[in-house]
C-alpha cells in the first residue's frame, strides 16, 4: 500500500472541497447500508482513535481559538458516534444468534473481556460510566459553557474599548489594532458556540442509555421470538453484545465529554498548554509536598495500615520536592547570572559617550491636555467623543475675546495619571489637574438651588463650585431643582477655557504681537511703520500687550493701541506707564465689557485718608510695592471683599475706582484673592457715564 499516494489523494479531496461532502455520504452510508464485522471495527477503532486525538489536541493547545474548530467538531464526532450505534445494532440484531463475534471482534472484546462476560457487572460498568458522563462531567461542562458565553458576550465593549484605548495611545498600530478585534469577535462567537455543542455531548450520553436499553429489549425479543433461543441463552448472547456496543460508544464520549470540559473550564489568559498549567502550579511549591510526605509517612506508621505502600509514596513525594527546590534553586542562580550581565552591559553602555544634537532637546507643548485611558473616548471622534470639537470651540470664542489667535491644544494619553484624570499644562508646567467620572454627568450648585441629589459630592474643576456626579437619568430633575447640568467634555472644556484666560499673557510672544501688527499693516501701514521700529521696539510693545491681557483686557482694538503707542512712545518707553495710557483710550471698551451700556456705574471707592496713604507708601517703596502696615492691609482687603460681595448679591458688577496712581497695585493686589473685583482709574470711565458710590473703604463711622 502506497501511503504517500493514499495522502496525496485526500489532500487533492481537501483542496477540491469534497471532504464534507464525503463525510455526509459516510455517515449516510453507516446509517443505511449494512457493513460487515471488519468494517464496523474498523470504524469504532477509527472513532476511539479520533476521540483521542481531540483530547490530546485540546490538551496541547495554549489557548481555545487555536481549536476554532473544536464546536464543530464535537457535532461531526457525535453525528459519526451516533452513526455507529445505528449500524452496529443493525448487526447485533441480525447476527447476534451466530455468536459472541457476528457483531465484530471490538464489540465482542469489551463485552467479554472487558466485563469478564458477566452481563451484570457490564450493567454496573455502563451505568457507572453513565453517571460520570451524564450527571458529572457533561452537565458540569454544559454549566461553565453557558457561564463562559455570557461573559464573554458582556465582556467585549470592555475589552474593545482597550483596543480602542492602546490605538489611540500609541501602543498598538491599525493592523494590530483590526487582529485583536477580531480575536474578540472570534472569542464570542468560540465561547457561544460552545455553550450550544455542550448540547451536542448531553444529548449523545442521554442517547447512548436509550440505545443500550432499546439494543437490549430488542435483542431479547429476537432471540427468543424469532430464534428459538432461550431467554436465558438470549440474554446472554444479546445482552452482552449490547452492553459491549454502549462501552464502545461510551468510552469515545466521555472522552470528548472531558475535551469539552478542559477547553471551557481553562484560564484563558495563560499561554501554556494544560498538561503544563498543572505541572507547574500544582508541583511547583516544595512546601506542599514536604507537608503532604508527612502526612503519609505518618500514616504509613500506623499499625494496621499498608505501611509499605505509604512509606513509599511519602519518598517519593520527598524526592519530587528535592528536585523541584533544586530546580528553583538553579533557576534563580541562571537570573542572578543574567541580571550580573546584563549590569554588566548597561553599565559600558553608559561609559559611552554619546554625541548628542539639537534633535535631542525637544520643545515644550504650549498648551497641553493629557487624559487618562479612560477619558480617550471623549476626545475619539469615532467614539463619539465631543471634547475635540468643544477645545476648538474654547479656542475659537477665545480668539475673538482677547484679539489674538489661541495655540493649538496639544492632546495625548498619559498612563502615568489614575484612568480618569486629566492634567492641563502651559509651557510644560502642570496648572490644572481634575479626576472627572466620563460616564456620568455633573450637576454644579450655582449658589441656590432648591434640594439635594444623590450621587458623587465633587467641586467643580474650574471655579471650585460644589458639584454633584449624577446619572445622565437623573438630568431633568436636576434642572428643576436649580442645578446647572453638564457632561464630562463640557467640564474639560470649561477648565480649560478658564486657564487659558486667566494666563492669556503667557501664551502671547512675539510671534503674536508680530502677526497683529502684520494684520494691522494691511489696513494702516503708516502707523505701524511709525510704530515698530521708529517709535518703540518690538519687545516693549508685546510687554504692553501681555501688561493688558494679563489684566483681562482684550486686545481686539488693535489700531486704538497702536495709536497710543505711537503718541505716548515719544515720551516714554515704561511698559507700566505706556500700559496705563492705553487702558485710558480703552476706557470705553474696558467699561462696556464690565457693566454693559447702562448710564450709571455703581462702584466703590477708597476713602481719601486711605488713599492718600497708598500714594505715600507706593512713592517711597523702591521695589513698585506699598510698604504698609499688616493689619491695615488686612482689614482694607476684608472690607474690599465684603462690599465686593454685597455688589455682586445684588447683581451688579462689582468696580473699585480709584486714583490711576495706585490702581496697578491695588489690581494686583486683588486679582487672586478677590477675583470678581474690577479696579479702575477715575480717568478710565467715559464722559458720557455717571458714577454711584455704593460703599467707600476706609471710611470712619
């Protein structure tokens, strides 16, 4: 016999695609045709041979895909063991009262020498073999296969959205990105499939006890009916040949029963096989087989007891614990030999010089956003996230608030933050921080509110306002109750909004300042000739305009600016004195922004005496502060807080007026801990506005 022609032959049939096909007509042919004894071992031995391969292979593969094919598998095994059970009673029933061989020697074999020819004992045999297949191992698999399916099925938004996650960052490219993806898929529809052949083994068990009992009934009824034989001869020519034919369908399904079992009950994330999965966590730890030594040596003492056997097993148990401990013994001198070279190579490796260049030294982000994995979602367009187009809205308002166009926001994934963190920088220096819940939404107190909500108690990141995480359910009660309701892009977004105005000056540079004053050429080129470089240098004029944002003072009145400049830039070059000039020709603006168009302007003022003492202090310091008193400063700033307050219960605008003199100091000297406080000059406010004096500090009652 050929072997390689015969192997030729059924690779030509697998690549024509007719093994299915053939398959099909052979089971087709066991369930009609009757075949004869050397044929029908044939085929059992084929089918015990094949059952044997699934559990080896099963046993050897490190992870469930690479066995795809295994739910299918079980359904052709148990179609083919099913087939077996039809031809095989075929020719029990038709040749059974020639002798113990008609059915087949392999059916003969295990139902006289297996059970020694005693039908009873076969009876127990099977019956025995039935409750470990039925009641143990199949419904046990059956159970953890339907576990496993749900599982997996919740678990895959999860393990996408990883995917999602390390494709974003960096870690993964598309290729590996689409692979992994499709392992989840494949996972799912492994485990699901699963959960449905586990029906498959059940039912072949449950088949197997009706075809035994049936083979049986029928057998005797043949030999007795129709043979002539007695009842007596008849069982014992029939029963046995029954009993033999369910053990030799038995033994392949509990085989593919364990099979099935081993690959649903496995840990999916090992990359062993199981064979060593089990050596090397159950025979790994010495300890465990010292103290279970002792426990037989113990045993193995007592009178009575088969002392041979147990002392035996209690040394061997010593000496498997003595080469494992040796074993993890040259296992950790291998590691202390690699560590020592692997020091060994770093440590040349850091006495090389290496040349460096300029690619080296990277450039700060101007404007940075780092978020954790969990946060990649928002800024994921593909994902649905919103926070991209809410940063380019930031940006685009602004843009047209301050006058000068906002860097771009540079976003990245840091896996050094908690997975719901984000971390806001300017030049490199963190300046905001905040931990948000990216499933949920934030209800803010706005200062009234009419009840309470459950959920997280949080602060709002951006003005420290008391805040409440709240389901996205839970979003219209919260409306009624006074709050004001916000999902997690938007809190991002008005973070950010709020630094990048409060710190407007940083991010202005010449480039800025150099661009404006491009753009305002196109419209008055005289005035900027006039202006930089004749009247004032570049840097004096971006120290003005940063003096002004940081004062959160627009700069869209570009040419009013210029103009200023261009006039009082004779006379001097103090970027105070010149930032001073030019929030006096922006008065009306400056004004409008705060108060809007309404006539009269309630504000607040200093008393004379107090006044008069900050121009004395502000003229005899040296270093541009006032020398005052610590407790005088204290109670000015606790009454300035306190009429601030008052203003802004009332809904006004709160304005401190005061001599231009001190007004820079005194707008610093606010800016952080009275935020909502404006101070202005006297001669900042426009002609055609009035003045109320609401509450004057210092003033003695």
């Amino acid at each position: 016999m050929d072997f390689k022609k015969i192997i030729n032959t059924l690779k030509t049939i697998s690549a024509m695609g007719l093994g299915a096909p053939l398959l099909i007509v052979m089971l087709l042919a066991l369930l009609i045709l009757p075949l004869p004894p050397f044929v029908l071992d044939l085929f059992f031995t084929f089918n015990i041979a094949f059952s044997l391969i699934i559990l080896l292979v099963v046993i050897y593969t490190t992870k469930p895909l690479e066995f795809a094919a295994f739910p299918t598998v079980i359904l052709v095994a148990t179609l083919l063991r099913l087939a077996l059970n039809v031809a095989s009673t075929r020719v029990v029933l038709l040749k059974g009262h020639e002798g113990g061989d008609a059915a087949g020697k392999v059916i003969e074999a295990f139902g006289s020498f297996v059970i020694g020819g005693n039908f009873a004992v076969g009876i127990v045999v099977f019956a025995i073999l039935v409750v470990i297949n039925f009641v143990v191992v199949t419904k046990g698999a059956g159970r953890v296969a339907e576990v496993s399916a749900r599982f997996t099925l919740d678990a895959m938004p999860g393990k996408q959205m990883a995917i999602d996650a390390d494709l974003n960052s960096g870690l993964i490219n598309q290729e590996e990105a689409r692979s992994r993806r499709e392992d989840v898929a494949a996972e799912a529809d492994f485990y699901g499939s699963m959960d449905g052949a586990s029906k498959f083994v059940r039912g072949d068990a449950v088949a197997g006890i009706i075809i035994l009992f049936v083979n049986m009934i029928g057998g005797l009824a043949i030999g007795v009916g129709q043979h002539g034989m007695s009842f007596a001869n008849a069982g014992n020519v029939y029963v046995l040949l029954a009993i033999g034919d369910g053990l030799v369908a038995q033994i392949p399904s509990l085989l593919l029963s364990v099979a099935s079992a081993m690959v649903v009950t496995r840990v999916r994330g090992s990359k062993q096989d199981i064979g060593k999965q089990v050596s090397s966590q159950l025979f790994e730890d010495p300890r465990t087989l010292l103290v279970t030594a002792a426990v037989m040596g113990l045993l193995g003492i007592i009178p009575g007891m088969p002392n041979l056997v147990f002392i035996l097993l209690a040394l061997s148990l010593v000496g498997a614990a003595y080469l494992v401990n040796r074993r993890h013994q040259r296992e950790e001198e291998n590691v202390l030999e690699l560590a020592n070279v692997v020091n060994t190579q770093q440590q040349l490796a850091k006495s090389e010089v290496k040349e460096l260049g300029w690619d080296d030294v990277m450039p700060v982000d101007i404007i940075g956003l780092e978020v954790g994995y969990r946060l990649i979602p928002l800024v994921d367009k593909n994902q649905g996230g919103q926070l991209m187009t809410r940063i380019k809205g930031v940006r685009k308002k602004l843009s047209q608030e301050l006058g000068f166009l906002i860097p771009s926001v540079h976003i990245r994934d840091n896996l050094d933050l908690s997975p719901t963190e984000y971390r806001i920088s300017l030049m490199g220096v963190n300046v905001g921080e905040a931990d948000i819940m990216p499933d949920k939404e934030m209800a803010i107190n706005p200062g009234r509110v009419f009840g309470s909500l459950p959920g997280v108690a949080c602060k709002d990141p951006a003005f420290g306002l008391e805040a409440v995480w709240i389901d996205a359910g839970q979003r219209d009660h919260a409306q009624t109750l006074g709050y004001t309701v916000v999902d997690p892009s938007t809190v991002v977004a008005t973070h950010l909004s709020h630094i990048l105005q409060t710190n407007a000056h940083e991010l202005f540079g010449y480039e800025e300042a150099q661009q404006l004053l491009d753009n305002l050429s196109k419209l008055v080129p005289k005035l900027v000739e006039d202006l930089v470089p004749k009247t004032l240098p570049l840097g004096v004029v971006v120290k003005v305009l940063q003096n002004l944002l940081w004062e959160r003072i627009s700069i869209r009145d570009m040419r009013t600016i210029a103009e200023t400049l261009a006039e009082y830039g004779s006379k001097s070059q103090d970027p105070d004195i010149l930032t001073s000039t030019v929030r006096v020709a922006l008065g009306r603006s400056i004004v409008h922004d705060i108060c809007g168009a309404q006539v009269e302007i309630p504000v607040i003022t200093l008393d004379s005496g107090l006044e008069q003492i900050l121009h004395k202090s502000l003229q005899t310091a040296s270093d541009g502060g006032a020398g005052l008193e610590p407790g005088l400063a204290e109670q000015m700033h606790k009454s300035l807080e306190e009429s601030a307050q008052k203003m802004e219960i009332e809904g006004q605008a709160a304005i401190l007026l005061v001599s231009a003199f001190i007004r820079p100091w005194l707008a610093r000297f606010v800016r952080f801990s009275i935020p909502g406080l404006q101070v202005l000059a006297y001669s900042e406010i426009p002609q055609d506005r009035r003045i109320k004096v609401i509450s004057t500090v210092g003033q003695r009652t």
